[in-house]
C-alpha cells in the first residue's frame, strides 16, 4: 500500500513537471519569428532594392488601414490601381490610374509620392500626398509611413509596432 501510495505521489510530480515544462516551451517562443524581414535600419545600399540604381516599377499590392487584421483602407482601389516608379533621388512617379480616390470623377487627382533615407537613424520613410480640386473646394489625403520590410520583390511602409502595424503600404514588384 505504501509503494502504490509513492508510486502516486512520483507520478503526480511527473506530470506537473511535464505540466510545467509545455508552459514554459510554448510561452517562451518569441513572435519575433513571425516578421524575421522586419527591419527599420537601413544603409545606402539597401536603398539599391528599392530604385536599382535609377528606377524600379513597383505595384502597390495593398493600402491596409489595419495590416495585422488585413482590414483594407476604403480608399484601396484608387491606391492599388496607379503605377509607382521609384527613383534614385527620392522621387517616385506615379501614373494615375481609372479609379478616383475622391467621390467626383470629374476631378482632376494629383499624387505626389516621395521617399526620404534619414541617414542620422538609418530610416526610410514615404511621403503620400494626394488632392483633387472642384471648383473652389480641394479635397486632400496626406500620410507618411516608415519601411519596415524590404526585400527584393517586397515592400512595405507602415505604422505601428512590429507585429502591430495599422495603416500599411505594401509594395510588390
């Protein structure tokens, strides 16, 4: 009766140590794993992913209000249907495309896109500035978003944590 008794008490232990041991393998994975591109320290080279030297077409893929949720901006269609070229200077130029982003179509929309490496951080950011002008009234979407994620066929610009962005541009080539 003993032996059964510590047999039990043995078994019992066991099983809170092996208890103990799944909680802590599964809390202490990072989620650092999830975004292994993530990045928002960048050098004059890394800049050659993005315009190659002199310019690079991208598409934009997505225009995200809240990324992790892939919740898309209202605006998106307007975004993902104009053409990017990025060039070396910071510019990028943008061909405008069939959807307007404002409610008369009749508006003539300009979008000016720029891209800044603030050398002293080792940032880069986009500067998204777009209107349209009726009669008297001008109607305007402004936002600027830093890169997070850059690789040879990837882009993305937004705000937010790692792990957390909201609002999101995402790039592909």
């Amino acid at each position: 009766m003993l032996k059964k008794l510590i047999v039990m008490i043995r078994l019992k232990q066991y099983s809170l140590l092996y208890t103990l041991l799944l909680t802590v393998v599964f809390t202490a994975c990072s989620t650092d794993d999830n975004n292994i591109n993530y990045k928002v320290s960048y050098t004059l080279q890394d800049l050659e992913v993005i315009h190659n030297g002199d310019s690079t077409s991208w598409n934009l893929e997505a225009h995200y209000n809240n990324y992790n949720s892939k919740s898309l901006n209202s605006d998106n269609a307007c975004f993902i249907d104009e053409k990017y070229t990025f060039l070396e200077d910071g510019a990028v130029n943008v061909i405008s495309g069939d959807v307007n982003c404002f409610a008369d179509d009749t508006q003539t929309e300009n979008t000016i896109v720029t891209y800044i490496f603030n050398e002293d951080n080792e940032s880069v950011y986009i500067q998204y500035a777009k209107n349209a002008e009726l009669d008297e009234v001008t109607k305007s979407i402004f936002f600027s978003l830093q890169l997070v994620e850059l690789e040879e066929n990837l882009m993305i610009f937004a705000a937010g944590d790692r792990d957390n962005y909201g609002k999101a541009l995402v790039f592909r080539r």
